[in-house]
C-alpha cells in the first residue's frame, strides 16, 4: 500500500492545456507538500498545506493552483501550460514534527 | 542569506572505495540537517537526520554523517560504495523555529565504476 501515491506517473501535454496533478498519503499526516525538480535537478518547494490550510506558498505563477479537498489529498492543478513548466512534479508529506517528510514517486510533466 | 551547497555536482568512485559527500549550510541558528537519496526515476528517500547530540549519525544502507558546526557542514560517508549507490544525493535542512519548511541543496550526482 504506497504511503504517498501520485497520479499520473507521465503527462505529455501540449502548450496552453490545463492539467492536474493528484496525491493522496495514507499516512495521517496533517501536512501536504508540492515541490518541482527541473532538469537540473534542483528541488524547490511550491505549496503546503497544512489541515486543508495553505500555509506556504511560494513563489510561484498564479496558474498553479493547488487545491486540497481533505487532509489526506492535495492536487496541483495547472492552467495555460508553458515549455518551462516541464518538470517532475513531487508530492510529500509530514507530520506536524520537524522532519519526517515522505515523497511520492513524482509526475514527469512534459510540455510540448 | 540562507542556503544550503552541496559544492560537487558530480562524483566518480570505484566500487568499493569510501565515499565522502560535502553539504555546508549558510544559517544563523543551526537548522535540522537530512540527507535524501533519489535512484533514477524514483522518489527521495531519506537516509538519515541530524537534529541534535551525537554529531555522528548513523542512517540506512550503511550511510552516516558528521555534523561539525565550526564547518557548517553536515557531510555523508560510506566506507565501502556497492553500484546500486548510484545516485543523485541531496542535503537538505528545515530552519529552527520555520515550522516545517525542507530545503533542498543542488544535489549530487554519484556514480559507481565496476
């Protein structure tokens, strides 16, 4: 039974479509991370949620929108897809200790 | 500012040879220090964690860590690199007092000659 569960593992999409990323854990964690690794493979933290609350938000264009429907779901969902939004996309969460993330397998977002 | 660097983009090592890995911290308290690990196509997995005490720390897959907070740094070691150590490895740090906001370094890329 996968702790953290990311749906779908690849998305090929077109320039100007909208699309939406889904995570569901199963752990009973209160906190809800996405993050984005680029082809660099640098990691950089986009949004949290924290009991349905959004707690940390980055950075980030306003075509991202996450939404969480219940503690244990947090989606991602993007309009208007740019090349520069090819990334993997990482899900993760937490309980309300430091520490003790658990990633997703993440999604391969490739726009084209 | 704060950051956290992992100054080798790529290492090279012989299967079997000890493996060091740099990661130093720019912070003005010191922060939780991990390390995570991420096989190709696959997500992170986290080898071990530093909040306080013994500065050495042990984690999986043989894996440990020195904390040396007159270095600001937090390095990884393996004694003994098998292939399936291939990965990229990243440093990563939740601030003290900043909740739980994890911060990744650049990341390490290793890879293992037979």
């Amino acid at each position: 039974d996968t702790a953290v569960s990311q749906t779908p593992k690849y998305l090929v999409t077109q320039m100007g479509n909208d699309k939406s990323i889904k995570c569901e854990q199963n752990l009973g964690h209160d906190t809800m991370y996405w993050y984005k690794q680029d082809s660099k493979k640098f990691l950089k933290i986009m949004f949290s949620y924290n009991n349905k609350e959004l707690i940390i938000n980055e950075t980030v264009p306003n075509r991202f929108s996450p939404k969480s429907p219940d503690k244990a779901h947090l989606n991602l969902h993007i309009n208007s897809l740019e090349l520069g939004d090819s990334a993997v996309y990482f899900c993760a969460s937490s309980p309300d200790e430091v520490g003790g993330y658990t990633f997703g397998s993440g999604t391969r977002l490739t726009v084209v | 500012a704060q950051s956290v660097t992992q100054p080798d983009i790529h290492i090279t090592v012989s299967e079997g040879a000890s493996l060091e890995l740099r990661c130093n911290y720019s912070y003005g308290a010191t922060p939780y220090l991990f390390w995570y690990v991420q096989s190709p196509g696959q997500g992170l997995q986290l080898l071990l964690k530093y909040f306080s005490g013994d500065t050495l720390v042990q984690g999986i897959k043989g894996f440990e860590a020195e904390f040396k907070r007159s270095q600001s740094s937090f390095n990884l070691r393996k004694p003994s690199v098998h292939w399936s150590d291939a990965a990229e490895y990243f440093c990563a740090v939740v601030p003290t007092g900043g909740g739980n906001k994890l911060t990744f370094g650049t990341g390490t890329q290793l890879k293992v000659e037979l």
